[in-house]
C-alpha cells in the first residue's frame, strides 16, 4: 500500500469527502487505500455515522485494528457496534499487545475470548501482564516486547543476534541490557552499537544510568520525563529492578494530545472523546449537568445581589457597574488558576515551593488590583461625576482581584485532595468566587457609604 504524503492528506481527506458525498463509495475505494490508520480515523471522525457506514467496510482487517486504537471513544464505540464477533475479533489480534490492552474495557467478551483463543501463549501472557496495571500508569503504557541482552556477550554476537530477529519492534533505539536474574543494569543504544569493535563485551560500552520507570509511576510523571530528557523509549521495571517492558515516545504523544484535549474541553464540562456527530439527545443530556451546576452557581451570586436590593434601587449606577468588578476578579482568578494548575501538572509546583507561589499570585493580584482600580475609579468619576461611587469601586476592585488572584491560587489543591479535578471543576468555583465577593464588596461598600 502507498500511503499519501503527509502535506497531501488533508487534501485527500476533503476529496474523498466530497467525492462520497456527490458520487458515492466506489469512485473513493483507491483513494482509501492511500490513507494511514491515523488518518482513516480523522476521516471518520470528521463525517457523520451513515458516511462511516459507507467507508468501513472498505477499510481491510489490518487497517481496521489500527484506526480504531486512533479513533476517539465515542466514534470508536459506534463502530465496533455494528461489526460482529468475528470481525471485530480479526481486525483487533493482530495489533500490539499494549494496543489491544487499551481496547480490551470496550470489546464484548466474546471478542475477547476469541481474540485470546487465536493468540499465542507468549502474547496471552504479555497482554495478563499488561492489563494487571492501571491504565494511567507506565505499566499500563508499557509495551512487553523489549529486545534485551546480556552484559558479558560481545558486540559480534548481539549484531548477529538482531539478525535472527529480523524485525525490531518499533521505535527500538536502545537494547535493554540484563543479567541472569532479569535485572536491568544499562541500556545499549543502536548508534553505539553500530560503531563498537566486534570484540568489545556489551557491559563495557553500555550505558549504566539510565532513566527508568517503576510500573506504578503515573502517566503524567512518564510523559514529563519524556519531553524533559528527549526520550524515545524507557524501560520499565518493578521493586526489584526486574525488566518488565519499555515505554516508547508514540504512546506518550498520545497522553500529551489527551491531556491537552482534556485541558481544553473539561472546563466547559465536555468530553473530549465524545462523537461530535452524536444523536441530540444523548449530547444534550450529556451537557445539561454542567449547565445545571453552572445555574447553581448563578442563583448562589443573585442570591447576594438580592441581598443588596434596595441598596441598588437607591443608586442605579451600582447596577451598572456590577459587572466591571465581578469579571476583573474572575479574569485575574482564572489566571492563577492556570499558572497553578500548569504547574501542577508539569512538577514545577510542590509542597516545598508552593507557598511562595500563593504569596505571589496574591501580591500579582493585589498590584494589577491597585493598577485597574485607578483607572476605574477615574472612569466612575468621569462617567458618573460621583467621587464617593468613584472610590468605593476602586477599594472593591483591589478586594475582589487579590482574592480571587489568592483563591485561584489554592483552589487546585483544595479541590485536588478532595479527589474532584480541578481542571474540570476550577473555573465554575473560581467564577462564583469572584463574583460572590466582587458583588458582596462593593454593594456592601456602597450600603455603607452611599445609601
């Protein structure tokens, strides 16, 4: 099969679907067959559910494992529905072990079962071992099939044992090197390989520290290291330093992209791997819980504007100004609470250091507080001629953007070591934060001093 150039396959991608649309499957089966897996799935996922019924049954068995590890659940699912056991068996045994792992929670088990039935011991016990992992963790990332090799051999007889293999697996840049007990203890990269004397044993050119994962370590901490040290590939090992697979650098772009789709997607409370041509209904309902707590938030901040109603009746100028200091407060928040969660996310920020950090979230946000809350107060008194209003919005101003600058600061680890994930639910706290105190700040200044 001849694949399309990478610079063409958004044009073939857009041919194809014009062409599907005006003329129908036949005049495209060629064109499919140039596409790679990657891209049959962004075909997929870009058309609605009746032109994927058109276009799969085309797509051969080989093809078919791989574009459905690439697909989104959501078009995924859609799909392996309507395949039956047999053929959904086919097109997944022949994929990687760790690949099949990550299909196994989706597949019916009488798929399962006849995937095993068909596969080899050594594959039955790869994928057990796989599966006995979390799936956010390096060992539920890891790949079984290592080339490893012993310290004591020679350059000659590691060349002349890659030959018998054949075929590395792939991304393979580094053989793991062993002793009796499966120990890891370096790795040999295929460059030093290549350029070693034949005579040279293997434990003296190999390298002996090594960055290595313990099969419990989190998924997020392998992917850091990975963009940290330029990896292509890791080993992975247990407590006693036992090789028991490698993580290789496609698996981790993986969870780079997934984070970075989640990261964009969880604050409005979607799904990043929901269908985008999924039925209304189920979309709708999917959606109306986050609008539900959303409206929550909304009447817990009218709630205090109610609080305040004759002090806003007296001074119609309050009204109109209310949303200045409660959308100052929540853009100021809503920066902290990015630099925070970043920080987070990547290890910059730790128990060790992140005080400090508070305490200059909460003075960045006092400056720019103290800033804006000049220029407001110039404003006030420009539009509305009222030096007390004037200065009561400014001292509101400051209030409202440091705490907020302050809670946007904690509220990730507040809502971290309660479990809830603050990706997902920082902005709705952080929001209603702002406005409950911008709101509760100047209106209560204002029924202070004004009314």
């Amino acid at each position: 099969m001849t694949e399309a150039n990478q610079d063409n396959v958004q044009d073939l991608i857009e041919h194809i679907v014009t062409v599907l649309n005006e003329s129908g499957i036949e005049k495209i089966r060629d064109d499919l067959q140039m596409l790679h897996p990657a891209d049959i799935a962004r075909l997929l996922e870009s058309i609605p559910p009746e032109n994927r019924e058109l276009i799969w049954p085309h797509i051969d068995n080989l093809r078919r494992g791989e574009t459905l590890v690439e697909l989104s659940e959501g078009v995924r699912e859609g799909l392996m529905a309507d395949m039956n056991t047999h053929s959904l068996a086919a097109a997944v045994h022949n994929l990687d072990t760790d690949e099949i792992a990550d299909l196994i929670p989706e597949l019916p088990d009488e798929v399962i079962a006849e995937v095993l039935y068909v596969a080899d011991r050594e594959k039955r016990e790869q994928l057990k071992a796989v599966l006995s992992h979390a799936e956010d963790t390096a060992g539920g990332l890891m790949d079984i099939d290592a080339v490893a090799i012993r310290p004591r051999v020679t350059v000659a007889v590691t060349r002349r044992y890659l030959r018998m293999l054949n075929e590395l697996p792939e991304y393979t840049d580094k053989l793991f090197v062993i002793d009796r007990n499966n120990k890891l203890v370096g790795a040999l990269l295929l460059s030093d390989l290549v350029t070693a004397d034949d005579a040279q044993r293997i434990d003296e050119i190999a390298n002996k520290n090594i960055r290595t994962f313990s099969v419990q370590q989190p998924q997020q901490e392998v992917a850091q290291a990975f963009a940290r040290y330029n990896l292509v590939s890791a080993p992975v090992v247990d407590d006693d330093n036992q090789l028991l697979g490698r993580i290789t650098v496609d698996d981790i772009v993986d969870v780079i992209q997934e984070e970075a789709d989640r990261r964009v997607m969880a604050p409005a409370g979607l799904d990043e791997e929901e269908d985008i041509f999924a039925p209304v209904i189920h979309t709708s309902r999917s959606r109306a819980v986050w609008l539900g707590i959303n409206l929550i938030t909304a009447f817990i901040a009218a709630t205090v504007i109610g609080r305040f109603q004759e002090t806003i009746s007296g001074l119609v100028a309050l009204a109109v100004l209310m949303p200045v200091v409660a959308s100052m407060g929540g853009n100021a928040g809503i920066q902290s609470l990015t630099v925070v969660i970043r920080g987070l996310s990547n290890g910059t920020i730790t128990d060790k250091n992140a005080r400090k950090v508070f305490i200059k979230e909460l003075l960045v946000g006092s400056v720019n507080g103290i800033i804006w809350a000049v220029v407001v107060t110039l404003v006030t008194l420009l539009w509305f001629g009222n030096p007390a209003l004037a200065m009561i919005i400014g001292v509101a101003m400051i209030i409202t953007m440091a705490s907020s600058a302050l809670f946007g600061a904690l509220l990730p680890s507040m809502l971290s070591r309660m479990g809830i994930d603050p990706t997902l639910a920082g902005g709705v706290a952080l929001t209603t934060v702002a406005d409950v105190v911008g709101f509760v700040s100047f209106l209560g200044l204002a029924a202070i001093f004004l009314v």
